[in-house]
C-alpha cells in the first residue's frame, strides 16, 4: 500500500458492515488509525479481527454517547458519517415516525458528530485541520428517485448540511465533502431486495435486475470502489477540495 493515509487518525460511524466497513478496511490499508463504531457489537467484533482496528460500539442517534465518544477519541484528522437508513415509499406512505427517524438518524447524528469532533480539528484549538466525509446519495437532490421520499429528503439536507460547513470552516483548516453513491451492493441492499420482493411478490432475482438495470452501467456499485474515494477525501491529495458532492454511481444521474 502506498500509506497515503499515514499519520492520520479517523472516526467512522457505522462501520460494522457495507460501505462503512469498506472504508474502514481501506483507511487501515493505507496506514490510517481507525476507530470504528457501530451499534452492532457482533459486527463490530468482525472488523476488528479483520483489521486490528480500535472499536467501539456507538449508537449514532445518541447525543451523549457521540459526546463521550468524541472525548475518548481525542484529536481525529478524519470524521467519516456512514450511519443511515433507507425508507421505501412515496410522501402518501411517509409517517410522522418515519420522518422522525430518518432525519435523526441520516442528518441529525451527522450534525452532532460534527458538533462533536470539529473543535478539535480546528488548528487555532491545537488540531491540524481534517476532513469531514458525510454519505449522502445521488437520490435526493440530485436525482429524484421513486418510492424513495423521505431517504431522498434526508439525503438532500446532507448535501446542505456539508455544503454549509465547508463554507464556515474553509478558512481554518477543515474541509467537508458529501459522498453520493447510485446503487451499491451490500447487506442493506440485500434486505431492501428482500422487502420488496416480499411486499410486491416478485423474485428475488426480479427486483435485482430492476435496481440493476437503472443504472447505465449495467452493474450495481461496489463498496470498495466508494471506499476508495473516501480514501482520496481523507487523504492530503484532495487538499483543495471542500464543499463538494461527489456523485459516484454508475452513471446514474447523468
């Protein structure tokens, strides 16, 4: 590996499995000091056995657990927000709880860690600057997607949200740039592929080849390959990069 992230130490927030994990994986490779959170310990268990990584187990809708997680941390270069959920539905199925949840834990858990771990990262207080990674999606503001409301309104305040604290911050020394993946393979896919075939009686195999197939691509995203961006927005080759959304799905959007 080429240790482009050497030095560097990050907190990423759902890292038990899927794009989370992937990052995780990839920021050890290349040198980093991971710590990695998740609200599933058995999950948790398993990303450290597969790359020696620090743990620990976090539920990313707690205000108080993200506060002492950020005061055990320390100083951290990288902030990574992985942690969301994706509803199915359209505005007519969206529950006043659904809403709730979606934005507390897709927008408001990356607004408190960022609450959290930015004072620290700011040179004036003694950090050395860093960058903030916050999971958005091409469905959202960029792409409407159907059966996909409340998901593609969270996703939207992301972008707002790192947009805005690019804008504050650009100055001294923290940069904060949104990932927006199409359509990536993982155990969350899997579980929507299942959902939906269960609520709509198709196979298995037909809802796949329908999320297959809105991507121009032809194939679904992998988690390395978003993993692999993560890793460029970590590391000091994206210097001149903030406030950015970067759109990596497929083609998707185009």
């Amino acid at each position: 590996m080429s240790q482009r992230l050497q030095g560097k130490t990050a907190f990423i927030t759902a890292a038990g499995q899927g794009i989370g994990r992937a990052i995780a994986e990839a920021f050890v490779r290349e040198g980093a000091t991971v710590i990695a959170t998740d609200i599933n310990a058995a999950l948790l268990h398993g990303v450290v056995e597969a790359t020696g990584c620090r743990a620990q187990v976090m539920d990313a809708t707690d205000a108080v657990a993200i506060r002492a997680a950020a005061a055990q941390a320390g100083l951290v270069d990288v902030l990574v927000n992985a942690a969301g959920y994706v509803h199915a539905g359209t505005v007519l199925d969206c529950t006043e709880a659904d809403w709730d949840f979606a934005f507390n834990l897709n927008v408001r858990s990356q607004f408190r860690t960022i609450q959290a771990f930015l004072p620290g990262m700011l040179a004036e207080n003694g950090g050395h600057g860093g960058s903030i990674i916050n999971l958005a999606s091409v469905a959202g503001s960029l792409k409407g997607a159907p059966n996909r409301f409340v998901y593609g309104s969270t996703k939207a305040a992301v972008i707002g949200l790192t947009k805005a604290v690019a804008a504050d911050f650009i100055t001294r020394g923290v940069r904060c740039n949104a990932i927006c993946p199409g359509t990536v393979e993982s155990p969350s896919l899997r579980d929507r592929i299942a959902a939906q075939a269960q609520a709509s009686g198709q196979t298995l195999a037909q809802v796949e080849a329908a999320f297959i197939a809105r991507q121009p691509m032809g194939r679904l995203g992998r988690t390395s390959e978003i993993a692999a961006l993560a890793v460029y927005l970590a590391s000091d080759e994206s210097a001149f990069t903030t406030g950015t959304a970067q759109v990596i799905d497929g083609g998707w959007s185009n």
